[in-house]
C-alpha cells in the first residue's frame, strides 16, 4: 500500500489524466504514481524529488509595486492577492496535488499563497524569496527603493539644479543593487516575518537575503520538511491557529511593519475559517511595544536584521519575555518554541549591544505603531501608521483630492505649503472607488523628499505602501465611492487625529454634513468589464481585509 494512502487526494491513474501525466516529466515510472505530488515554483523541485516526492512547477501572476507605483497599473496590485489565491488553489484542486510549497517574492504573492493553502488545507510550506540588499552611493549609504520614490520630493525641494538632478539620478541609479523584495520592513518583509511567526516557513526563512548561501540552503533543505508534513498530515489549519495570528501580529508590532497587514491577515484568518478583525489590532497594538530602527521611519533594513541573527532570535526574544506563544505547531513538524530553542542553541541569543532592536525598557515606542481610528469622518474605522517621530496627533485645514495626480501638480506647484498645518484628502481610491485600494507611495514620497512631514497628514481610502512614512492614515472606512464621510470633506475643513485616543473628527456639524450628503452624486466607477470589474463588484470594505468571497 502506498505510504500516503491515507493522503492522497485523487487516484493516479484514472484514463487520459494517466496518458497526459506520463508525458510531464515528474512521472518518469509506473512506480512514481504511488508518490505524493507536490506542486512547487522554483529550484526546490531537486529537493522532492531527492525526498521520494514528485515535484511539479507552476507560476502564478504577480504584479510589481515598484513599477505600478503611481500609475493606473497600481489597481491590479490589490486585486492580484486574491486572484493570485484563486489561481493557486485552482491549480492544486484542479489537478489533485497532495501538497503545495508556495515560493512568493514580494507583499501581495505572500498573503496570496498563504491563502490558497487555507482554503485547500492540505500539508504545504512557504519559501520567501528573499529581501534585497540595501544600495549605496557616494554619500547615501543604506539606499532602498524608498530612496528612489523620495528623490523626486528632493529634487523639487532642492530647485532642480543640475547638481540636484545628478543626485537623483545616482539613488535612483544605485537603488536596487540585485535581487529580492524591497529591503525595508515594508510589506513583503513585514509578510515573510509574519509568516515565519506563524509557523508556515522554515526558521530563517523571511531574514535570508534573497543572494545569500542560506536561502540556497533552505530550498535544498525543503524535500524532508515536505515528506514530513505529508507522512504526519499536518495541515495548514492546524498551523494557523488563532495563537498564530496573534503572534504574527505582535511581531508586526514590534518591527514596525506595514499597515497592509491590517488587510492581509485578516483575509488570510478567513481562509481558515478565524474571524479576526480590526479591534483585535488595536488590542495588540496597546499591549505590544515598537523596538525596531529599521526603514522606512528608522535606518537599517532588513539585511540589517539577518545580520544579528535573524527574525528566529527576535521571536526567541520575544518568547523568552512571554510577548507571543511558543507553544503553536510549525512547518517543521515542531512547537515555535522548539525551534526556537534549536536556533539559539545554535546561534546565540539576540545580542543586546546591538541597536537595530531596542530592549523592551528603552522603546521607540511604547505602543504599537499602527492604530485603529474611529470618528466621524472613519465610522467604520480607519489604520494610521504612527512611529511617534511625527508626533501622537495632528490638526490642520483639509486639502481634498480626488486623483493621486491632482496631489502630485498641487506639490509641483507649490501649493502645499511648508509651515502651514495640512491635511490632504486622497480619496476615490477605496477598493471600489481605486479601484483596487492603490498604494500612496508617490504622495508620501513627495511629502517626505519635499521636506513637508512635518506639516502635512495623509489621508486616504486608499492603502499605503510598507515604505510610507510620516502622519499617514489610510483604510478609511466607508470609502468615498459608497458615499462615506471622506466624500463630503471640503478644502478648509479643520480635521484632528489623536493616536493615543484613537480618534479622527472632521469639525463640521451633522446639518452641514447632511447639506453636502444631500448634494453628492457618486461618480461612476472607473470600470465597466474585465477582472478589476469583477473585482468592485465582490470585494468587502478594509476593515473586512477587502476579500472576495464573503
């Protein structure tokens, strides 16, 4: 009898699927029909295979950030997470894999994958890709792709002098030295930790550098862990449990990570039938302090972190103060805790010389970076990524937006002014409005480079991206396109943020909100056919982790 027989999802060798599976070159012999089959995206195939495992490749979509930024292209970026879902789990129920090792790269592939293998629930593991290198030039070491998106607001500010365009050019130039996603704890690295804290990679895995021999190691290393998952049919849901979220959410926390989180872990806890939601953020964010000086409001980057050892040594230090669970199964068929305890063994605990992470009695902060406001301008709530280094609150005259591009020729202009207390509204760029939720990198870019953090706020339906920083506050809930709140703001509106109250009012009475209710037309919406209409018509708020199958 086969070994997985207990296991396997469908027979082998049923008619045409046997005559098309001898023609693919994982079945090689009658003799591999009674091996597992495993679907695989890159070099880890040798592995199975040296693991009595048949590997078969497939890819995926996987739209990039970097190059959608700022374009319409960004309306896909979202959308791709589930449809990236979809896909997966079409692939692996369509052709009865028994198990799946997922090889994602950057933030929307990660929450993507891990979703499909909830949804299916059969044995399977994560491979981070790996984070990049940070970039130099002469006089800018530590150069990321942030660096690149701020140059621009630089270059405005510094006149636009040939020096000043020379100095861009040599960022944008030496930004991105290789391989692997954006170097900061921006959301691929904020993901690839999350998920290591959960259990669905290997030790490592999310620290690796994408170049570095470790991250050959762990691919070479991936046939066991497979074959063992397989043999003790532990599955994803045993894996990511209710204490798993929790401590991906801590480690958010500690490393200020991106405020995509919110939305991915969200949907992810859906997939496996967990209800998580926005107050269980604020909760952990209340409890749960920021220690880590690392981009995009700090200086170092995640490469910066491997160096110290690792995200294994922070979660060993995080266990070792009763911040997160130990206790929780793993990929590797052992408790977190157990793993952990291998690690330091090996390599030592978290070295308290360093300061890439602060002790728990010196802090950034001494809460949680990423705060859940309610008011009347977010009823349904809103996510702010506040370090603390822009200040806990912020008040200032509204300057409403309805395109990205709008923004961008009123900064080019000059008609954003420093000194005077601003609080851009960004809006039609919810997920049905966007559509998609676009990422403001570029307008947070512009007001960072431009020297404007510190006199204005940001204020979005949309997302940010991981690499934002500065007083920024998007998610809010409901978005313009249905007609929330943010849809009625008017230039000269006072708007006040309290991120220790968790508060966001707009200082207009109910009659003159009711005024301007009564006057609103919805626009119509920006797509009228294809994925992204399919997308406006199914997708759930923010506050909801914008999934599409409610």
């Amino acid at each position: 009898m086969n070994r997985y027989s207990r296991i396997i999802t469908q027979p082998k060798d049923q008619g045409a699927s046997q005559a098309m599976l001898y023609a693919t070159e994982g079945i090689q012999t009658d003799a591999d029909f009674n091996k597992a089959m495993v679907g695989v995206a890159s070099e880890i195939k040798a592995s199975l295979f040296k693991s009595e495992l048949i590997g078969y490749q497939f890819g995926t979509v996987g739209v990039s950030d970097g190059i959608s930024m700022g374009t319409r292209g960004m309306s896909y970026s979202l959308q791709s997470r589930d449809l990236i879902a979809d896909q997966v789990e079409t692939a692996a129920g369509g052709h009865h894999l028994d198990g799946m090792v997922v090889v994602p790269g950057c933030d929307k592939n990660m929450p993507g994958v891990l979703m499909a293998l909830g949804r299916l629930n059969r044995p399977g593991l994560m491979v981070y890709g790996g984070t990049i290198r940070a970039g130099s030039c002469e006089g800018a070491p530590q150069l990321d792709i942030v660096s690149a998106f701020q140059s621009y607001g630089k270059y405005l500010q510094d006149g636009k002098t040939p020096q000043a365009e020379n100095e861009r050019y040599q960022t944008v130039r030496h930004a991105c030295p290789g391989p692997g996603a954006c170097g900061g704890m921006y959301t691929a690295n904020t993901m690839a930790s999350a998920a290591e804290a959960m259990g669905m990679t290997l030790p490592g895995s999310s620290s690796f550098p994408a170049e570095s021999e470790e991250k050959h190691t762990e691919c070479a290393s991936i046939g066991p862990v497979m074959h063992n998952l397989l043999e003790k049919n532990i599955l994803p849901r045993d894996i990511m449990t209710r204490s798993a979220f929790e401590n991906a959410m801590v480690l958010t926390m500690i490393l200020g990570g991106s405020t995509n989180a919110v939305l991915h872990l969200i949907a992810m806890a859906h997939s496996v039938g967990i209800k998580l939601d926005i107050d269980d953020f604020q909760a952990v964010s209340d409890r749960t302090p920021f220690l880590t000086d690392i981009k995009p409001s700090g200086k170092y980057v995640m490469e910066d972190v491997y160096k110290i050892g690792g995200i294994p040594k922070i979660l060993a230090f995080l266990l070792k103060n009763k911040l997160i669970d130990g206790n929780n199964m793993t990929v590797t068929g052992l408790t977190l805790g157990e793993n952990l305890d291998r690690w330091t063994h090996k390599y030592g605990e978290l070295d308290q010389t360093q300061d890439v992470i602060r002790p728990l009695d010196k802090p950034i902060k001494e809460t949680g970076h990423l705060r859940i406001l309610k008011g009347n301008l977010a009823p349904g709530g809103a996510v702010a990524k506040i370090t603390g280094k822009e200040g806990l609150s912020f008040t200032g005259k509204a300057r409403a937006f309805d395109s990205e591009e709008a923004f961008v020729k009123a900064v080019e202009s000059g008609s954003i002014e420093k000194g005077k207390k601003s609080v851009v509204i960004l809006r039609y760029l919810g997920p049905k409005g966007g559509p998609g939720m676009p990422e403001m990198l570029k307008p947070t870019s512009l007001i960072m480079g431009a020297g404007l953090g510190l006199d204005v706020a940001c204020l979005t339906d949309g997302r940010f991206s991981g690499g934002s920083h500065g007083f920024c506050i998007g998610h809010v809930v409901p978005e313009a396109q249905v007609g929330g709140p943010i849809a009625l703001v008017e230039d000269g509106d006072i708007i006040s943020v309290d991120a220790v109250k968790n508060s966001i009012e707009l200082h207009v009475s109910p009659e003159e909100l009711e005024k301007r209710r009564a006057k609103w037309v919805a626009p119509p919406l920006k797509v009228s056919q294809g994925t992204l209409y399919k997308y406006v018509k199914n997708v759930t708020d923010a506050s909801h982790g914008c999934i599409t199958d409610a």
